[in-house]
C-alpha cells in the first residue's frame, strides 16, 4: 500500500499513472486514518487499550530478551464522578485531555501512557528498577496536585496508582494488569496515592469482589 507507479509515455497513459498514484495516496491517508482511530484515544489521542496492551506484550518480549525489569501502572482519577456529575460530561472531557498532556510531559519517550476507559490511565516504564518505579509514581502524582483550570473554574484532584513490576509480579500481560489493579485499589482503599502489589493484598481484593 501506497507505491506510486513511474509517470511516463504518451499523455493518456501519464493521465492514467497519474489518477493512480492519486488513488494510492488517498487509499494511504484513509488506512493512516482508521489504523489511528483503531489505537487512538479520540478524546485525549494517546493510545488506547488496544494498543497500550500490544505495547505491554512487546515490553514482555523486550525483557525477556534483555533481563531487564519494567513497571506497570493503573492510574485511577480520585472525585472524577462527582466533576462529571456536578459540572458535566463537558468539563469532565476537558479534565481527561489535561490530565493527559500532564502525564506525557513528565514521562520519558520511550514511556507509554494510555487511556484505558472513563478515568482510567496506563503507563509502562521500561528498564525501571521498584525503587525508581515509586519515585516515577510520586512525580505523577505530584504533577496532578496542581489545581486544573477549565472554564474559568479550578478544579483540584487526585488520583491513585498501582504499581506492577516485571518479571517480581508476573510474566503474563494479564497477571500484571490485575496485580497493578489490586494494588490500585489498595492505595485507593488506603488514601496513600500509590501502592505496590504484594500478595497480601489479593485477600483484600477478593473481599472486596
């Protein structure tokens, strides 16, 4: 998709090469753009689910390779219910879209943060170590303790992170979304913003289930 044929010969034959290479390059804009409304957020453009799991299985694949460990975050937005509720699905769209661009500036390019639904986030951190997983998870933090201006209102939220380590919390891409959950919710549960998962939380977990 989207080779172009030489434009040369007699003119009906250059008109005909050349109405081709035209349809190729439209062809190529449409496949771009349903490839990205496949793997896009609309709302806030980082990728989505879809993708930030295929990113997950080739950081699995990376690390195996390399024996290099790598973070899991769940990052879950605390009072984004009641913004939605009192203020409007609007001022909630326009929340999510700041949140996100916080989230990008403070992380590496070869970091992933993704959108995962409603007001959940994804990131994965490749090539971290526990220690430098909580000081990334910290930094996220703090970077959404400033008060959010949309609309002329300031908005003040916060948010819980759980956090999933390669290969200390599993080596399946599924086993590690669901420890970053628990954990996610522990540190929600506990009010301490970030939480590693341990398996002492798995029976607070079912409790709550």
């Amino acid at each position: 998709l989207g080779e172009h044929v030489v434009v040369e010969g007699s003119t009906e034959i250059a008109e005909l090469g050349a109405g081709f290479n035209s349809m190729t390059t439209r062809l190529k804009e449409l496949y771009e753009s349903l490839e990205s409304l496949a793997f896009t957020d609309p709302l806030t453009k980082l990728p989505n689910r879809t993708l930030f799991h295929d990113r997950l299985e080739q950081a699995i694949e990376d690390a195996k390779r390399d024996y290099k460990p790598f973070a899991l975050f769940l990052m879950d937005l605390d009072r984004f219910k009641d913004i939605n509720d009192t203020l409007g699905h609007q001022v909630g769209d326009l929340l999510l879209q700041q949140v996100a661009a916080r989230l990008r500036s403070k992380l590496r390019d070869i970091d992933t943060v993704a959108r995962m639904g409603g007001d959940e986030f994804a990131i994965l951190l490749p090539a971290v170590s526990d220690k430098h997983a909580t000081m990334a998870a910290r930094m996220l933090l703090q970077a959404l303790r400033a008060p959010f201006r949309i609309q002329e209102q300031s908005l003040d939220i916060g948010a819980s992170i759980g956090v999933a380590l390669y290969p200390d919390h599993g080596v399946d891409a599924n086993i590690l979304i669901q420890r970053a959950d628990v954990a996610m919710y522990s540190a929600k549960h506990a009010n301490s913003g970030h939480a590693l998962y341990d398996s002492k939380l798995d029976q607070h977990n079912s409790t709550r289930l």
